[in-house]
DNA sequence: TTGTATGCGTTATCAA
DNA sequence: TTGATAACGCATACAA
C-alpha cells in the first residue's frame, strides 16, 4: 500500500491522526503537468466515448493513478448539468416494509449510474423542507414514496425534475407513476374469503389520508357489494402494531360480537389483530376469525403467523420506477405514464380459504 | 416590481404538460437584475451571517421569490469545498435492523444541515464501487454501517475524508468510532442465565467476520469460563430467520438433547429459533429451553415473541456518529475517539431470569 | 454596506 | 487527435 510519509499510529496507542490540513485537491490541471498534456486532454480521458489516442491515455491515467485523481463531481455536474443523484422521499411510516423498498430503489438506480440523496420524511411537516433541499441539490430525478400535495408536484414539473411515484397517487395530477393494483388485490382477498363462507366483515384501515389505504378500502367495498354481502365495520389504525390489537377490540365491541374476518390495510397491523386475538381474547384463528393482511413483510411468513396477505413484487416495482425516472431524464419519455403491477395472493393460514375458482380471477 | 423579461409560468393554471424544454435556470445574476443590485449581494442574501441591509435584503429576497430562485449547490460547494453531503454506507443484512439506523442517522444528519448520500450494499463486491462514488461526490464525511477493510479506512483519512464506524471496528486502525459495547451486554446476558440455573449454553453466532459477532461471542466466552460453567456449543447463521431453526436443531444433534439456554447474535435468529422450538420441536419456552437474542428489533416486542434481548440505544447512537462526524467535518475533533453505549437489558419473556442481583452489574 | 473582479474544477466548442 | 478558451453558478477578497 502507498507508503506516505509517516504512517500514522497504526497502533491505538499513539492517536496522533493529525487531520491533514485540507491539502489542496489534486485537479485535472495537476494530472495534465505530470502526464505532459493539456487539462482538455485529461478531461477527455475520463468521459466514456471520446476520442482519445491509446498513448495519451495511457500516460494521463498512469500520471492520474500516481497522483490519486479523481474527478470532481461537482465540477462536472456544475456544466453537464448533470448530478447522477436522484432524491428518493420516503416517510418512515412504511416501517417494516422500507428496508425493501429502499434497497430495491438503491439498487436499480445505481445500475444506471445514479445514486440515492435520500430524504427520510419522519412527519408531513419536513416534506417542505426536503424539496427546499431537493431543489438546491440539483437532483436528476426524484422518486416519492411519500404522500406529495398536489402543489408539490406541481413544483416539480415547474422546476424541470422529473418525478415517479411509488404507490402514491397524484390526486389532480398526471405523474408518472407505479403501483401495485390494491384495488385489485383487495377484490381478490375478498373473493377469496367470501367463497369460503365470509359474511360480516371488518377492515382496519391506515390513515385515511393514504392513497393505498384509500384504494385496498374501496376494492373491498367494491367486491362486497357485488356479492350482496352486509356492509363491513371500519376503523382506522396508523399502520402499526398497536393498531391492530385496538383495532380489534373496537370492531368486537361496535359488532357485538366477533366478525367472520378482519382484512387489514398492512401487515404489521394485521400481526397486531392476529396476536390479539389468539393471545389476549383467546380466539382461534382462522377457526373462529379469519385475519389477512397486505404487503408480506418478512415477519409475516414466520411459523407464529404465516399470514394470509398479498405480496407486491417491489424488486420489479422499483426497477420500473428507477427505469421510468431514468427514461423521462434522458427525455425519452415525456408523457406521464402510470405502470401497475399486480399482488400476489400468498394464501397464509390466518384465513379460511376456499378452493381457487375461476370466477375469482376474473372477479 | 418590474417584470422584466417572461417569468416562466409561475401560475399553474397552465401546466400543458408538455416538459419545459430545458428552460435556462434562474441565476443569482437574473436574480440581481431584477432587485437592482450586484450578484455579489444575492449572494451576500443567502448566506446567514451575512452583512446586508434589510432594505437590499427585502428587495432580494423579493425579487428570488418571484422568479422561483434556489441557489445551486453545486456551484457552492465547488467552491466552498463543502457539499453538505454525507455519505452513509450500509448493507442489507442488518435487515431489520436496517430502517430503524437509517432513518435515525437520517434524522441526526439532517439536524446539522446536511443530507445522506446513499450506499446500500447489497454484496461485499460493492464496496469498492460505493467508494469509488463516494469520492467523486464530494462527500464531507461518511459514516459507515458496513465492515470497512483497513486499506479502505487508510484511504479516507489519505483523502482528507472524516469518517465515523457505526458499530463496526476498524482492526488495525484508530478511527472514530460509535459502537454499543457487545462485550458487555453478552456478559450481563450470560450472568443473568446463570444466576437463574442455566448450565448448559448454545451459541447461534453470525458470519463470523462480523465483529458485531465475534464481541458478543467473546464476552459470552468471558463470562462463562469466569462462572466455571462448561464451554458453549457454538454454531454459525447468517442472522436470518431459517439460521435460527436450522441453528437449533444442529445444536441438538450435537448435544445429544436440548441446552439449557440459547444466545442467538440477532433477534431474528432468536425468533427463527423460538419458532422453531415450540411450533416444530415442541419445546416450552422458556420452561424447557430459554432462548434471547440481540437488538431489540420491533418485532421481538410482539406479543407472539416477547423475546429476552438487549436493546441498543440507535437513536442516541446515531446522534453521537453524526455529532463526531460534523465535528471532524469543522475541524473541532482531530483525534480519533471512540464512543461506547450500553445496551439496556430487556426482560421479556423466553428466558427464565433471576432477580437482579448487584454483582450482575459488576460483572 | 455594496460592487468589481477573480477563482473553484470541470466539460464543451472550435480551430489547429 | 489535440490544445486554447469559454462557460457553468456561486462565494469571497478587496476596493469603494
């Protein structure tokens, strides 16, 4: 390895770790007196498909290794106007299911050269700080896996920065979006759940100022009222363990008794109305209760709950947002586009399931 | 004021859809023709401690607001050499582990006026890559949630890089350092087990070049041969649900029965073997076997688990990695200091635990 | 307090 | 293929 000048104490005895006093950057200009060419020269050397002859090359990257040169970014992004950053806005809200989703983002947007600024939205108040700094950053594109007012993504277009949507919708707005058809997917749990017997049904639903929230509530309304069953109890919950359990007891002491099954707007919740019920109200679960969730995040496929829920295939929606973005920065794609994904049933055993019938795909 | 040229659609009652083709950006020099000043004193505008009238200042700032003015960072930073950027370098196997640091270092970041620039690393491999990137950026610092070798560590400090390890060791190297002491909380474990009977310890370590693992093994280790207790069977996971079972059942299959107590390195792997013990083996736990685990992620809570483990203090952990980190960043801390938490002991309940005795504390 | 002039490190244009 | 030169958008030293 590079023996500098005095190896620092490798040894925790001696921290002399003196911060170099901010040496002054190796610049292209340095590259270019060493390798006996011009700074354009250098420049050139380190752009993909220029044009270049292999001696030149050889000597200005020999010359930029001696000196461990490394192009500034800034510099670059500051005329190319581009920053290959692109902002993702997540609200940790997602709980459970944002290290999926995150990860899955990080991952596709590195495999075309960007990489993620993130902006992790603790409450709906720091969303105007965020975009303050969104806009400041110089971001290429923006992904948003938080709820934006209409307004803001306004902004965006006004200012020029492409936007793509996860699972949000854009109320008054064409955006580009994708998403995991909940309107489906709760129509299919219900299906499902009625052909096996289901008749009083109850949802715990997440904020209602959630658009998912919003979409999986009215495909179950939708479907329920097609197959002329009663209307189901609704409470909200906020997405979390707690909710569940409290959702619960408030639906038993509404109905009056115990409904036939409780579909809950997310997982955690419904692991929270699962453990309730088996442990504190001593409920068999699916014999009395049949309990079905949405997103399978990782806990709901442990042997405690195998949970009856409805996985969105994130890897591929990720990817089709990172593509999407990616598409609209290179101007390839101007028009807003809207991709939907389909859930997958994961059947569970937290819920009374009848046979598959052909109706139920067509439902 | 005087409307100059065209104030590009600042209504939105027109937004055709159509992308802006590129529109020029607003300038700090559009800006100052407007209000009638010099570049210099827009500048002057948007910096804090500034010397500026408010008369000039009004007028500035009246004259951004209209034509949708945002400094651009980039020019900035290239030539303060400052990006307000931190680099936060993360893998995916903390798993669930993973939204809780991330959204806490996020959070502490951005108390400082700075934002994370992303590294998910989903292998070993991308190390380098991550690094590669980090340097082009320009970041200020990096925090790094991931095992950094000591070459990689000696190149930070070459290039003049504060960097700050998040629970992580750098082996040979001073480095500042945010850690939860593993050594500790492993000892307080192990007395607290065996002053309630437990003889006989499992261990289900993780990937044996975390050194998050090897300190739990280690004070697990120290405390047993100090207790005069047999050594422990010792078996390796991958910190994930199926190592837990898979762990257990190998541990059985060596001991020629089941252990007294099992000490998994990460909940995960405790409740993959809790699950495994009662739903597959039938176990009582903790009647039987006590089972505890390591991190107290949300799901150890759960009423189903309520598992025995140690919590680590993330969120204060995360302020002390991003205080250290700024002040190597403005030049305060020089010398490589290493801070170090105590994980606080959650009871729960798969573990039969004594009384809380005083020399517990001592060990 | 304000304006002028210069530089940050790179890419892009154009002539050689 | 190469080199001189002009941006890119901002902050700062210095003079006014």
């Amino acid at each position: 390895m590079a023996k500098t000048t005095t190896p620092p104490g490798a040894d925790t005895a001696s921290p002399s770790a003196t911060a170099l006093p901010a040496a002054r950057r190796v610049t292209s200009y340095d590259v270019a007196l060493l390798a006996g060419v011009s700074q354009s020269a250098v420049s050139r050397c380190f752009k993909p498909g220029a044009s270049v002859s292999k001696a030149t090359y050889a000597r200005v990257m020999k010359a930029a290794a001696s000196l461990d040169y490394i192009p500034n970014a800034a510099a670059r992004s500051l005329i190319t106007r581009r920053s290959n950053m692109v902002a993702v806005l997540i609200s940790n809200t997602s709980n459970l299911h944002y290290p999926e989703v995150l990860s899955a983002l990080s991952q596709q947007i590195a495999r075309h050269g960007k990489r993620v600024l993130l902006f992790s939205l603790a409450q709906e108040a720091d969303v105007a700080h965020a975009l303050a700094d969104v806009w400041q950053y110089q971001v290429d594109g923006a992904i948003s896996v938080a709820s934006l007012s209409d307004e803001h993504i306004v902004e965006f277009r006004r200012r020029g920065v492409p936007l793509v949507l996860l699972n949000r919708r854009a109320p008054g707005q064409v955006a580009h979006t994708v998403s995991c058809d909940q309107v489906q997917a709760a129509r299919t749990l219900v299906s499902r759940l009625a052909a096996a017997g289901h008749r009083q049904f109850a949802l715990i639903e997440g904020p209602t100022d959630s658009c998912t929230a919003q979409e999986r509530r009215r495909g179950a309304w939708q479907r329920l009222t097609e197959l002329g069953l009663p209307a189901p109890l609704v409470v909200t919950g906020q997405y979390d363990y707690a909710s569940g359990g409290t959702g619960l007891r408030e639906i038993i002491r509404q109905l009056g008794r115990v409904p036939d099954a409780v579909i809950c707007a997310s997982d955690v919740m419904a692991i929270g109305c699962l453990d309730c019920a088996r442990h504190e109200l001593a409920l068999d679960v699916p014999g009395q209760l049949s309990v079905a969730g949405f997103d399978a995040v990782e806990p709901s496929n442990w042997l405690s709950y195998n949970l009856t829920t409805l996985r969105q295939p994130m890897q591929q929606m990720a990817a089709a947002a990172a593509d999407l973005l990616v598409a609209q920065i290179d101007g390839r794609e101007t028009e807003a586009r809207g991709r939907l994904f389909s859930a997958q049933f994961i059947e569970g055993a937290t819920a009374r399931l009848a046979p598959l019938q052909p109706d139920m795909l067509a439902a």
